[in-house]
C-alpha cells in the first residue's frame, strides 16, 4: 500500500484543553450520570415528603449554619477554581501550582465543614424516612467532595513534578476544575432541599 501523507498523524497535538481532549468528555460523561443520581435521591426526598403527613418527620429541620458557611464557603472557591483553569490553558505552571496548593486546603476545611454539618441534622439516619434521605443526600455530596479533594491533593503532589509542566498534566488540571464546579453547583439544590425544604 503506497504511502498516504493525508493519514499521517504524528502532526496532531499529543493533549489538549477543552473539547480537544478525549477526558473532558469522559469527565462530562462522569458529571452527567453523578447529577442523574442526585437528581433520583432528590426526587426520593419529594416522593417521601408527599407520603407524609407532617415533614419533616416529628424532629425540628437541620441547624442552618454548617451548612450555610459551608454553600458561601463553596461559592467562593469557584473563583481561585476560574483562574486555575485560566493558568492551566496558558502553560503557567508556578501560578498552577500555588492555585492546587490554595484548593488543597479550602477542599481539606470544607470537609471539616462538612463533619459538623452531619452534627447538627438533629436526627439519626436510622430515626425515620426523613432521617434516612437527608444522610443519603448528605453523604452522597460527601462523597463527591471527598473525591475531588483527593484528586486535588494528588493533582497537586505531581503537579510539583518534573512532568508538571507537560500539557497533559495541565489539561488534567483543567478537568479537575471542571469536576470542581460540578460539585459546587450540584450542592446548591441539595442545600435547598435539606435545609429549607423543611422550614417551608
């Protein structure tokens, strides 16, 4: 078969940002079915409310505020969060550096944060139905949190690596950030639900 310089492909970029990069449409992928499973357990809320005759379920709603420092707390990480994906696209790898540092620990109290909002939902996961979807909801945004925290911190140690300042590494920050905003913005309605639902 003659050659045929119209399928060489060596010229093409080894990473890329963006839709250029196969793994941020498999983190979209990840993004799309982790909010389908929230949106059941929020749907599971409702569905329970609507079964009850008080709600919630003979216990007064969660303290308000963990939970609200906590959502401020979030919102504000989506801004250095903005500028490490900005960093990352333009090759600044000192400036990534410091940035994942900096998400470090904001991700490390959020999670303390988070220990205290299990303290105050004033009722057990196994009291009732109530007790039992709030822990769920709870948990399950926990779990996420913990998962990106912990990516963050590792993203960080390999960041500081002699392979920190390939593309790769940096498109990897990028969609780091992108899973971050999920797990910010998917929090909101949980909140919602969990905090004021209740007091509605």
């Amino acid at each position: 078969m003659p050659d045929r310089p119209d399928l060489d492909l060596s010229h093409l970029p080894t990473a890329g940002f963006g839709s250029r990069s196969a793994i941020t449409w498999g983190t979209y992928g990840f993004i799309l079915l982790e909010a389908t499973g929230f949106a059941l357990a929020i749907g599971a809320y409702f569905y329970l409310q609507s079964r009850s005759s008080e709600w919630p379920l003979g216990v007064i709603p969660p303290d308000l505020e963990p939970g609200t420092i906590l959502t401020l707390a979030m919102l504000a990480s989506l801004v250095p969060n903005h500028f490490i994906k900005a960093f990352a696209r333009n090759h600044r790898v000192q400036a990534v550096r410091l940035g994942l540092v900096l998400m470090s620990v904001v991700g490390v109290a959020l999670l303390v944060i988070r220990a205290l909002e299990f303290a105050v939902l004033n009722v057990r996961w196994d009291t009732n139905a109530y007790g039992s979807i709030i822990w769920l909801l709870l948990a399950l945004h926990t779990l996420h949190l913990l998962t990106d925290v912990a990516d963050t911190i590792v993203l960080t140690a390999l960041i500081f690596t002699r392979h920190g300042h390939k593309k790769r590494r940096l498109g990897d920050v990028e969609d780091n950030g992108v899973y971050w905003d999920f797990v910010v913005w998917s929090w909101l309605p949980i909140y919602a639900v969990i905090y004021w639902v209740p007091r509605w």
